[in-house]
C-alpha cells in the first residue's frame, strides 16, 4: 500500500494520482491540459465498529416519515423551486456566477427563515459583518434572530453550533470556509469536498436547514466541482443577464421535489422583488409585427413561461457567415438553420443569422425549436408573425415538427396574455380537445411556413 501523504488532484474534475503531472481525464474528455494540484490526504477518521452498527436495515412500511418538516421561506418563488418549502437537515447548494445576487438571495431568506422557523446563523466568510449590515440595512432587513457571522474556519463554525442552536445554517461561500487539518487551500477540491461532507453531517445530524453558496466558473461547472452536486440533496442555480434586472432560480437536482422549476426575480435597489407573472415581464417590450420576431410557450418545470425570440438573417458582409446566439443552445440554432435550408429551401446558408431571446431570457426546451425556425424565416422573408400567435414544436432533422408535452397549459398561459391562435404540431393538434385558442396543426416545417408566410 502506498504511504499517506500527498496525492496530485485535477481541480476540476477530482481525478487523483501518485505523481504530479496534467490531468488525463480532462485531456481525454475536453483536449485540456488541467495541472494537478497537490494535496495532503486527510488524516483517517475512525470508522464504526461493524459489530455495533448505529443503523440497520428497516422495511419499507416502517419508515417514519415526520410530518410537518417543511417550513415556507416566506418567498414563494424560492418555496416553489425547492419543491414546496425548505425541509429541516436538507442541504442545499446554491451556484452562480460572481456577482449574479446569491448572497442578496440568501440574506433575503435568511430573514424570512428567521422569522418562520427560529434563529438563523448566516456564516460569511467573503464579505464583513459591516458588508453585510450596509446590504441588509438597504434592503430593510431587521435581523430579529438572525445570527452574522464572519468566519472562515468551519471547525469553529462547527464547535459553536451547540450554543448558537440554529435552525438554519447558511455558508456564503463553500470555496471560502475551510477545515484546518486539512493542508490545501480553501476552493481547492479536497477542502470543498471535505467541507461539503461536514456540512452534510451537521445538517443530518442537527437537522438544521443548511444553504451553501457556490462560485460557478467560466467554464460554467460549480468551481471544486461535481462532488458537491453528489452530495447535496438539492442544486439551485441562480442565473440571468449581468445587464438585465431579471433573475431566474433554477432546481437542476431535487431529493425534496421536482426539477425544473423556476423562480423569477428582479433585481432592485430594495433588494430581489419576486415577480409572480414573469411572462407579462418578458413580453413587455415586443415590437408588434416586426419581421424575425416570434413568441414562444415554454415549460419550465409545471410553469409555463411566454418568451420572444428574435432573429437577425442578414447577407453575410464577408467571408463565412457568421451565427451568433444569445439564450439558446448554439448548436442547436445552427442544426435548425440547416434544417430551415435543406428541408424549407429557404437559402440561408450564406447569411449571417443572429438569434436572441428578448429580455435576457434563455429556452432551454426542444419546445422552443419551431419558434427558432420560423423567427429566422420570418426575418429572412421580411414578413412578420401575427402579433397574436404564439409557436410551438420540436423539430427534427427532416423537417418533421414533434409533439410536445403538456400543450394545454401552454395555451392557458397565451390565451391569459392575449393570445389568440397557435401554431403546434399536427400530433397534439389531433389529440387534444378543448383547447383554450384555435390552433393549427402542422407535421412540417414547411406547413408551418405554408400558413404564416402564404405567397
Ligand atoms: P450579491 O448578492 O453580492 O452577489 P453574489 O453573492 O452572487 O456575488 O449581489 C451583487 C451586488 O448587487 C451587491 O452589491 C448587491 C447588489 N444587488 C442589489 O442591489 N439588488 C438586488 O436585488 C440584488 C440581487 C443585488
Ligand atoms: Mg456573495
């Protein structure tokens, strides 16, 4: 067996090795060359004795569920993507970029926690108690049972909790708190890993509500990695626009509930405002009958969101077209252009086409994918869409439009904002009665273009 001591780790992926070098997962997998870091193993922590084990095997009909565990956070949109209020001992990551509001959110929270639940400690060891308190009193936070703390060492964190007895715990951030038996520095993998699994007993063990903050990367992974997404029961990730006011959490791993659902805030100077009708929000601005601008339903979660897409199809100034994208999957647009021209015979290989959705929104949907097309022809041909009509469908690489899922809702939400007929796929059209808005069916992409841009 190897003597303990140190062993070289890729920080990105947690691949480890005896000998220092780069990392050959990452080389396989991304073409990178990741240097691997250095780093002291942790001393062995003594495991139980199997011969008295402190837990064992229960059937199922005998396990207890407690009742009344989950407490509303005072905000709804944060109680709807945590699958309906936080659940005592979860522990719950929250990732985004720098700067994005993660701290603002959790103060937020913080506050209405401490007000349904009992005393929260808020654990910052990025920004200073005054930091805090600057913040906090801008966003008329009274900090009735709410616990401040700047502290970056989590043993001490840790060896205070019987006296604090807090219900909910928050660590902003996981990269910045650190256990000191450990040698690496604080964000590396092995001090995330390790603090993440303490973090984890103490929130099983205390049954305290538990929010890490995480740092995103560039390269858009949770920084000191995918270890944590194992091990926590919940991944929320906070994003939006650095520019746009709007804020969107997102649940991409739920033990407690489903995924996909989404919260929307806006960002303001008395802090996150929640915003109950984030479609009216989004469509605020539409232009009405401009070319290259279509109005999608997606689904985000049980939610249905109404988006604009627009495009740009304009000559190519020079050289090889160009594409740009901005809150739609890249390659995703290019395969639907090719599929516009190859299956449509519209000839917009040698145009440049720029596709966006308005208000810094993002379609993460197949659903989204004939409203892509049809937004590019529409642009292409210079006619507008009927400011009335919303788009719906997946589209496959013949040219052939999909079913989507859960199309009644989707139309229920149109028909609210004033929408008054649809374009879906002919699948849905045939199987779905009483519908809220006469839609029309289409098996194409060409149908599609046959309807809206008659000759
Ligand atoms: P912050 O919460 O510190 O971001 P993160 O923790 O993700 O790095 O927010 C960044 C800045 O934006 C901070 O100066 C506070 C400000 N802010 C507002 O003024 N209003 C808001 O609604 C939000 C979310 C942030
Ligand atoms: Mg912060």
């Amino acid at each position: 067996m190897r003597p303990r001591g140190s062993v070289y780790r890729c920080q990105q992926c947690g691949f480890a090795s005896p000998k220092a070098g780069t990392c050959p997962d990452c080389l396989r997998t991304s073409g990178e060359y990741v240097a691997l870091v250095e780093e002291r193993e942790a001393p062995a922590r003594g495991g139980r004795r199997a011969s008295s084990p402190a837990t064992r095997p229960t059937p199922l009909r005998d396990v207890l569920v407690e009742q009344g565990d989950r407490v509303r956070t005072g905000i709804g949109e944060l109680y709807r993507v945590l699958g309906g209020g936080v659940v005592r001992g979860s522990l719950v990551l929250i990732g985004g970029d720098p700067g994005i509001g993660k701290s603002s959110l959790l103060l937020q929270a913080a506050r209405a926690l401490a007000q349904t639940m009992g005393p929260v400690l808020y654990v910052s060891a990025e920004e200073s108690p005054a930091q805090v308190k600057m913040r906090a009193d801008r966003f008329g936070i009274i900090g009735d049972g709410f616990l401040l703390w700047a502290e970056n060492d989590l043993s001490v964190v840790q060896a205070q909790l019987d006296d604090v007895k807090p219900r909910a715990l928050v660590i902003d951030s996981i990269q910045t708190v650190f256990l000191p038996d450990l040698e690496s520095a604080p964000g590396s993998v092995a001090q995330v890993r390790e603090c993440g699994a303490r973090l984890m007993q103490i929130a099983k063990g205390r049954g305290i509500a538990t929010f890490l903050v995480g740092h995103v990367t560039k390269e858009g992974t949770l920084a000191g990695p995918r270890v944590l997404e194992h091990l926590v029961d919940t991944v929320l990730y906070f994003e939006g626009e650095s520019h746009h006011a709007y804020r969107v959490l997102r649940a991409v791993k739920n033990r407690f509930g489903s995924t996909n659902e989404i919260g929307v805030f806006q960002m303001t100077e008395a802090g996150l405002a929640e915003v109950p009708n984030p479609s009216g929000f989004f469509l605020a601005e539409r232009p009405v009958d401009a070319p290259g601008s279509v109005v999608v339903a997606s689904l985000e979660g049980t939610r249905p969101l109404l988006l604009e897409l627009q495009a740009l199809v304009a000559r190519a100034s020079f050289g090889t077209p160009r594409r740009t994208v901005l809150g739609a999957d890249y390659n995703r647009v290019c395969l639907l252009l090719a599929v516009l021209e190859k299956r449509a015979g519209l000839p917009i290989g040698s145009q440049d086409a720029f596709v966006n959705v308005a208000g810094g929104g993002r379609v993460v949907e197949p659903a989204a994918d004939l409203g892509i097309v049809i937004a590019a022809a529409s642009s292409y041909l210079e006619k507008p869409v009927p400011g009335d009509t919303v788009v719906l469908g997946e589209v496959g690489l013949t040219g052939e439009v999909r079913a989507v899922s859960g199309l009644e809702v989707r139309l229920k939400a149109a028909a609210q904002l004033g929408f008054r007929s649809a374009i879906v796929p002919r699948s849905n059209a045939e199987e779905s009665k009483a519908l809220p808005m006469p839609v029309r069916g289409v098996a194409t992409v060409s149908d599609a273009l046959g309807i809206l841009f008659p000759e």
